[in-house]
C-alpha cells in the first residue's frame, strides 16, 4: 500500500488531481518549494522535505532532497530485515511513491542569449538522483516522471490504494530511459556536440520497416535536430509515412538543401530520378520531371521553394508517394485534397545542411563519419585538358558535381541547363554507369556535361562519353590511369576538371 509520497516537479500540468487521488486515500505528502506552496494552495496538506529530513535547504536549493531520510526510504528493501532494521534506528521512513520531472535543461539551453552558466543551473541533480533510487526499487516503490502517466497511475490506486507491479516495472524503464537521454542533452552541450555515444528518442512507430515482414520505428536524435528534417517535418494531409517514405523524403531533402536556386528533386528508391535549378520553381518542376517521368512515378519530391498552385496541379494529376516543401501557398492543399493518400510535408526554411555527423548500423557496431558537405566551387576545379570548359559547361558541371553526391555509387550524372537529363546510379563499373546515364537521357545527352562521383580507372569511360557528345567532364582525379584518360579527352575534344575530392554514397 501506498503510504507515504514524495512530490517535487517543474511541470505542474495536472499534478493537483493527482495529487488529490493521494489525499483522499491519506497518503503523507512530502514536497518542496513551489510543488509544497501549489498543492497547499490547492487545500491539498504537504509537508516540507526540509522538515522531514531536519535539515534545511540550502546552496540556493542546490542540497535539498540529497538526504539518506530520502534515499533510505526509497533504496530501503522492504523483505530485507537487516534493511528493515537499519532505517528503523536511523528513523527512515518508507517512501513509496514519487513523482519527480527535472529541471527543464532542454529548455534553457534552446533559449536565445542562453549563457552557460544559466545553462549549468538548469542542470538537475537531486531529481535524477531521486528517480533513479526509486527506479532502482521497482518492486516497491512507484516512480513517475511523466505528466501522462498520472491518469493510469491515479485509477490503480483509487481501486487498490496501490499500483501493480507490471505498472511499476514501465514506469522505472522510463525513468531510466528519461535520465539516460537527459545526461546525454547535457553532455552535448557541455562539449558543443562531440558526445562519446549518440542517443536518440521515439518519433513515432512504423507500419512496418523495408518490408512488411519487418518491425520498424522512426527516431530523433537528442539533442532535437533544428535544421529542416523530417522530424522537425508538419504532416498536413496524407497517410502515415512509411520506412521507405522517410528515408527517400530525407534523400530528397538532402539533396535540395544542396542549391540556393529554386530546386526541385524527384527521388525514387533511394537514388535522383530528376534534379534541376533554374530562375522559377516551376520551371525547376517541369525540368526535374523531364529528366525521368518513367521513374518518377509513386515517387518522392522535394522543393526548397513553397508549392505553386500551378505545381499543385501537375503533382494532384500524377501520383506520387510525398511532397516536401518550405511552405505552400494559398489554395495548394485545397487542390491536394483531391489526392487524400499524398504525404504532404511542411518543413521549416531550408538551408545548407550544417556540420554533422552520419550514423551506419553495421554488425556488432556502429560507423559514424562527418557528413559530406563539402562544397566545390570554381575556384576549386583544376583544368587537366587543352580545352577549358566554357562558362556553360563550368555552371553545369558544379550543378551535376553536387547532385552526383546523393545518387549511389558508382554514379554519374549527365546534366544541360541546370538540369539533370541522365543519371546511372548504384553500377559495379563505372564504364556501366556511364552507360546506364546515357540510356536514360533518353537520346538528349548530346551537348550535356558528366559528373563523376569518383576517378576513371579507364579511359573507356570517356571514349564511350565522346560517341555520345558529351562536352565536359567533372571528376576527382588521383587515378593511375589519369594520364590515358586525359588523353582521351584530348582527342575528342572533351574539358575536363579535377576536384581533388571524390563523393562516394554507398
């Protein structure tokens, strides 16, 4: 039975119910400052931790419930004798339920102008410190953290006057899993982000992963992510988003973030089926889709622009899986309504994607990189052939260079005024990339630009772009071969430049 509780929270929201369900089963209250003066407020006894422990709160309340009066009563194995015995001479009373949330950290630290020390002050320590002794002695004691585990909590105990011991065994999984994603907020901060270990938190559950025989969820990183993502992402319409959906969503948002022009991205299956930039976001529109209608059916897209109605039109008279966009204006979801099953995402102002980090479950570990956000500009390339690109080719090739970056490797894009109009993606051999490229421009290569996510090994990789007109070519170089293959572009009049960095996805 519940006979003693201790209450101490910064979230109050509908703590004065619960608290009453306690009262009118007699349970003694303990609690702390502002909870003490709300809950008395409320007509609800509470008598002060300071009183009794005996021993006053001090260090701005820095040391108030670190007290073995507290942790005794929470630690203290109720069947042990020799425990029993112990807080008997010591004058340890049992404390059998808590309700504790911490000092909002995540809070201060999102607030504009924040200091650290603020920050530092909004580290809780008796909180943790409470919920984790109470956790540790689930068999006896109940802990909530939780404001929504009130009414569950409150329905046991108004028919038992107790809480189950299935009940108890979640609530201390929570606690664990609320202190272990706190620490990991502060240890963030307190190193500008270069945590030992990544934590992450429940977005929501998935149908199904890949594949239906698959169990899935969709997780956010902690600290919360503040770019533009697809768990920062408003729903506005639409069905669940699946696996498949975010990951080619988060595909597609990676890929437009990439250009500060209107951009548009059809993505399909983890790889670009269409990207172009031009003057209007409709005109990137009708060019991305031009690249591969074919593929980009049931297809995800992605603007860094908001949805035109004109957009919204062409969109509702296809299908597609999701659109992604900054925004849309008046009218669009009245015309999406015709579509009801189409994930339609709002994202906030999409910008260059930041300094970060990338994660890969692979057997027995994990691999963690810095994310690729290398940009090339003009400046970087390095002419290796006789002829220079013109001023045409140089805007191409950077376009194509910084899309052949999200198709998989190996991977080569054919690009014309500032779009795409062939890519090959995921090849064994580059030479087959090539290939596959120039199928699917679909007879318009002629007079394009190839990017090239890595070197040619060969130089047949270019004899095969010169019989298709192909006038200029980006690559990284540092191949053995680079020699032969300038020469073949000599001959056949191609420019090529040299990154010096190559793009590999795998």
């Amino acid at each position: 039975m519940i006979k003693r509780a201790l209450i101490s929270v910064s979230d109050k929201s509908g703590l004065t119910d619960f608290a009453k369900i306690l009262a009118d089963k007699g349970v003694e209250i303990l609690s702390t400052g502002g909870t003490a003066k709300l809950l008395r407020k409320n007509g609800i006894e509470a008598r002060e931790v300071s009183d009794y422990t005996g021993f006053p709160e001090m260090m701005d309340g820095r040391v108030k419930t670190l007290h073995p009066k507290i942790h005794g009563g929470l630690l203290a194995l109720r069947n042990n004798k020799e425990h029993m015995k112990a807080a008997k001479e010591n004058g340890v009373g049992m404390i059998d339920l808590i309700v504790v949330n911490l000092y909002p950290f995540e809070a201060a630290i999102k607030k504009e102008g924040v200091t650290e020390t603020e920050a530092i002050e909004n580290i809780d320590i008796g909180g943790p410190s409470m919920l984790r002794s109470a956790a540790k002695n689930f068999q006896s004691v109940t802990v909530i953290t939780d404001p929504a585990d009130y009414k569950m909590v409150g329905a046991e105990i108004k028919k038992t006057g107790d809480t189950t011991p299935e009940t108890r065994r979640r609530l201390a999984e929570k606690v664990f899993a609320t202190t272990a994603r706190y620490d990991s907020l502060i240890a963030g901060y307190l190193s500008g982000g270069e945590v030992n270990g990544f934590m992450v938190q429940k977005v929501q559950e998935l149908r199904y992963g890949e594949n239906p025989h698959q169990k899935a969820a969709f997780y956010g990183d902690i600290p919360g992510h503040q770019e533009a993502s697809l768990v920062n992402a408003e729903q506005l319409q639409g069905k669940e988003l699946s696996y498949n959906n975010i990951m080619d969503a988060d595909g597609a948002l990676s890929l437009v973030r990439e250009f500060s022009e209107p951009t548009v991205a059809f993505i399909k299956h983890a790889n670009p089926c269409g990207i172009a930039s031009a003057k209007s976001i409709e005109e990137a529109f009708r060019k991305a889709y031009e690249t591969d209608s074919k593929s980009a059916f049931g297809g995800i897209i992605a603007l860094n622009r908001p949805v035109t109605k004109k957009i919204a039109k062409e969109i509702t008279d296809k299908f597609f899986e999701v659109v992604l966009a900054p925004g849309y204006e008046n009218g669009v979801l009245k015309i999406f309504e015709a579509k009801k099953n189409l994930r339609v995402l709002k994202l906030p102002e999409i910008k260059p994607e930041p300094s970060a980090r990338t994660y890969r479950k692979v057997s027995g570990g994990v691999l963690i990189q810095d994310l690729d956000t290398a940009r090339i500009t003009e400046k970087d390339l390095k002419t290796v052939t006789k002829r220079k690109p013109t001023k045409e080719e140089l805007r191409d090739l950077l376009f194509a260079w910084h899309v052949v970056k999200h198709v998989k490797s190996n991977a080569i894009v054919l690009a014309k005024n500032g779009a795409t109009v062939g890519i090959g993606a995921g090849q064994m051999s580059r030479v087959d990339a090539v290939e596959l490229s120039i199928k699917k421009a679909l007879n318009r290569e002629e007079g394009s630009v190839l990017a090239s996510d890595a070197y040619f090994p060969f130089p047949d990789s270019i004899e095969e772009a010169a019989k298709h007109k192909i006038t200029a070519i980006i690559q990284p170089g540092g191949s053995i071969k680079d020699g032969d293959v300038i020469k073949a572009a000599d001959e056949a009049g191609i420019a090529m430049v040299f990154t010096g960095k190559r793009a590999f996805l795998h």
